[in-house]
C-alpha cells in the first residue's frame, strides 16, 4: 500500500495564495505559490487492490447534452457526512474504512444559465484507467464516483476523462481548505462554514459559496467559477442561509458527533 501523507504548512502558504485565488486556477503564474493540499495531519492510503468502477446505463431521463454551459461549480464535499449518511461516495471501505478524510471533491459541475443543467453529453466510453482512478484517489476518493462524475458531468466539457480531472485537479489544488472542525460548535452555522471558506480563499466572493445540508448537518460547499474558472457570484442564491445552525459530522470514530 502506497502512503501519501498530505501535510502542509497553513501559515507559510497564506502570505502567497492571493495572486493564484485572483487569477484562477488556469491563469498564467506570476511567481511560486505555496497552496495547502489538505488540512494538517490529514493523511490518504491509496489502496493497492484499487480498481476502476464498470461503466452503467446513462439513464435517458437525465440526459441534457443541449444545455450551454453558463458556469461552473466546484462541489466540495465533508467526506465524514457522507460517510455518515452513505450518500454521495459509494466505496465506503476506500473512503470510510481505510482513510480518514475531512474535505474532499465530490466534482465539477458545469452549470445552465438556469435550472437545467448540462448532463451526460456523449457516451462516457469504457471504464476511466486505473492510472487515472489512483492518481487522483485522495482528491476524491470513490472510484464508482469518479466514474459518474466523468458520465454526468465530465462530459460535457472535455474529451477524456484525463482531461477532466485534471482540470478539477488544478482547481482542488488551488483551493485553501479550511478547518471547520475549528469553529466552536455553538458558532457552527452556515455563514461561519461560508466565512471559513472566504478567509482561506482571499478572492472568492462571500457569495460565491453554496452551503448544501442534510437534516442540518453540513453537506458540501459549493464554489462557483465563471467559464474561465475564475471565482465568482452564485447566479441563483446561496443554499443555507447564514443564521441556520449546522451539525458537523467528526473526523475521528472516538469524537462525538457536534
């Protein structure tokens, strides 16, 4: 088994993220930027009998190949949530069992201008590559999830799913992940998940974060990106409002749920 320990140093990359937050995450670089990966003492086993998900039936209700893409959204997921729930991942012995993750990518979404969105744009093909699946394990870490994201939104916007992760890639990548687990659980509300994100991120609009909940628990913030992939406004509201009061699944087996 291959262990890749993603530890960073939070204090050090501050100072030097503004310039990569501004320009987005294709823009050209105007000098070295020092971009946190995941939170301190986070850690990822990418498993050694990791194989790639089968392709499935497109199902033809969902098909939307003739939406224009308006924007993106990067949808960034609270892997104990969805542990907890079961929704979202479907490995759980690779996401749940074996790692203990906090934020991961759930995916990214291209957008319509209103409700309906592009979806399942071409026949996503045969199973995505096992080096595809592994290199990008820790990012999101459910090969039957990596599957779909590529089928129902990858698609619509790339030529292979190689392509495609790796553009998400960048943009994870690029992405100061914030410590929710620090936020007091009596201040834990959707405006300090939001304020969480903004602070780590200079440059990313207060109103480009969508809060998604379950029950009141916290789901995944969703980040919205204009087609250059440039953060911006959420075009159609927020999600939770800010005064509603979240419950944060925990990272570790022996904490009690806040």
């Amino acid at each position: 088994m291959r262990t890749l320990t993603l530890t960073t140093a939070l204090l050090a990359g501050l100072s030097l993220t503004l310039a990569a937050c501004e320009l987005g995450p294709d823009a050209p670089s105007r000098g070295p930027v020092l971009i946190p990966a995941a939170a301190e003492g986070a850690t990822c086993d990418v498993p050694a009998d990791l194989t790639p998900a089968r392709p499935y039936r497109i199902p033809a209700d969902e098909v939307a190949a003739d939406v224009p893409v308006a924007f993106n959204m990067l949808a960034v997921s609270w892997s104990p949530q969805a542990c907890r729930s079961g929704k979202d991942y479907p490995d759980e012995r690779y996401q749940c069992a074996q790692n203990q993750f906090g934020l991961t990518l759930h995916g990214l979404w291209p957008n319509g201008a209103d409700n309906r969105h592009p979806r399942y744009c071409a026949a996503p093909g045969p199973a995505i590559p096992v080096a595809t699946v592994r290199k990008h394990f820790c990012m999101t870490p459910s090969p039957s999830l990596q599957q779909h994201e590529w089928a129902a939104h990858g698609t619509c916007g790339w030529d292979s799913p190689e392509a495609y992760f790796e553009q998400a890639a960048r943009m994870w990548n690029g992405l100061n992940k914030p410590d929710l687990e620090a936020i007091p659980a009596q201040r834990l509300t959707a405006g300090a998940i939001r304020d969480a994100f903004v602070a780590a991120n200079p440059g990313l609009p207060r109103e480009g974060v969508f809060i998604a909940t379950t029950d009141g628990w916290f789901r995944e913030a969703r980040l919205c990106y204009a087609r250059d992939y440039r953060p911006m406004r959420c075009p159609r509201g927020l999600g939770a409002p800010d005064r509603e009061r979240l419950k944060l699944a925990p990272t570790g087996t022996a904490q009690t749920p806040r």
